[in-house]
C-alpha cells in the first residue's frame, strides 16, 4: 500500500513537471497566432481581448495550468454555480484533483452526461489516475473531438439535472403576456375544442 501511495505521489510530482513544460512550450508557438488574434480582435471589437469564466477547480479554487492550479488531463472544471455538480464530486474526492482541459467523463459522454453519471467518471478518474491512464484519456479525446461525440450545441448538459439555470428561446418568448383559456364542449361524442384570449384592455375573454 505503502508503494501505491509513493508511486502516486511521485507521478503526480511528474504529471505537474509535464504541465509545466507542455505549457510553456504551447505558448512559444501559439505566440504569433495569439498576437494575429489579438489585434484582429482589437481591431473589430472594443471589448475586452480574453473571455474571462469563473470555474471551479482544485479544493474549489479558481485556476490556471502555468501556475499549477490546472492540469491538461483530470476532471473538467465545473462553472462557478453548477452546485449539484461540486457537490456530486465532493463525493468521489474529484473535487481535491487538478482540474484538466479534457478528462475521463468528457470521453464517456461530455455534455450528455447527467450530473451524477458525469461526477462517478471523475471520481473513476482520481481512482485510475497513472500515466498510461492519462495517454489513454488524451488519444480518446482527439478521436472525440474529431467525431464531435457527446457535444449537445447550446447546452452544457442535455438532461433535466444538468443545469440550475433556466435556458429560454428567444424566439418562444411572447411580446406581452397572454392568458389563454381553452374551454371543451362535448356535443353528440364530438369533442369542440375553443381557445380565448384575455382582452388587455377590458379583460373579457375573446375567441381566437
């Protein structure tokens, strides 16, 4: 037991190392498409030039990978107000990992994953965590991004539980409020179906 423990340590030592250098060197050679983005956008948009997002990552503190607060392989971080979710992971210890940029839960599922489902990968994860582990989720991710697998567009969850907040349509939000009154008549076994709406003005009920 005494062994594992070491050997865990001692990976988690090299995996933090690996960020570290990984990083560094993706930062170097991104630099000339960053500084083309920056003035493209500085250009087009007075807004500001990074989209900032509070998340969650490590013993729920916000991050970044350069600094160590951020891994490129673990749990995903969770958004600031996705309660059901931090509080799913405190179950399985994902919450006292590194948050990554992909993870084991992002393979099974991503953004179809209901919230416990989602928090059992995370916690499989901090359980499998070793390099071969990690390789194995890195490989899986490309070949998911490339097919676009479990990627629900506009939402970050595509189950009742996903989410607190209310997603509305725009398009599906009436102009003024309407109340809509529909009244059955059965006549003869026929069924006469009437819809009224409530006058804004003199509050009577109007057939549609």
């Amino acid at each position: 037991m005494q062994n594992i423990e070491v050997i865990i340590v001692m990976y988690k030592i090299v995996k933090r190392i690996g960020d570290i250098i990984i990083s560094f060197i993706g930062m170097i050679m991104w630099s000339p498409v960053f500084i083309i983005l920056i003035i493209m956008i500085k250009t087009d948009s007075k807004g500001p030039i990074l989209f900032k997002q509070k998340r969650i990552g490590i013993h729920k503190s916000q991050f970044n990978i350069f600094i160590g607060q951020m891994s490129f392989i673990g749990p995903r971080p969770a958004l600031w107000n996705q309660y059901n979710l931090i509080e799913e992971r405190d179950k399985y210890g994902a919450n006292d990992v590194r948050p990554g940029l992909t993870g084991w839960a992002q393979i099974n599922g991503r953004d179809e994953l209901p919230i416990d489902v989602k928090a059992k990968f995370d916690g499989e994860y901090v359980r499998k965590m070793s390099f071969l582990f990690d390789c194995k989720c890195f490989f899986m991710t490309i070949f998911k991004v490339l097919k676009s697998d479990g990627v629900v567009e506009g939402l970050t969850n595509n189950t009742p539980a996903a989410d607190e907040s209310v997603r509305l349509d725009n398009n599906n939000i009436p102009e003024k409020p309407q109340v809509i009154v529909e009244v059955e008549e059965k006549q003869e076994n026929v069924t006469i179906c009437e819809t009224y709406e409530k006058s804004e003005n003199s509050g009577e009920l109007i057939a549609k």
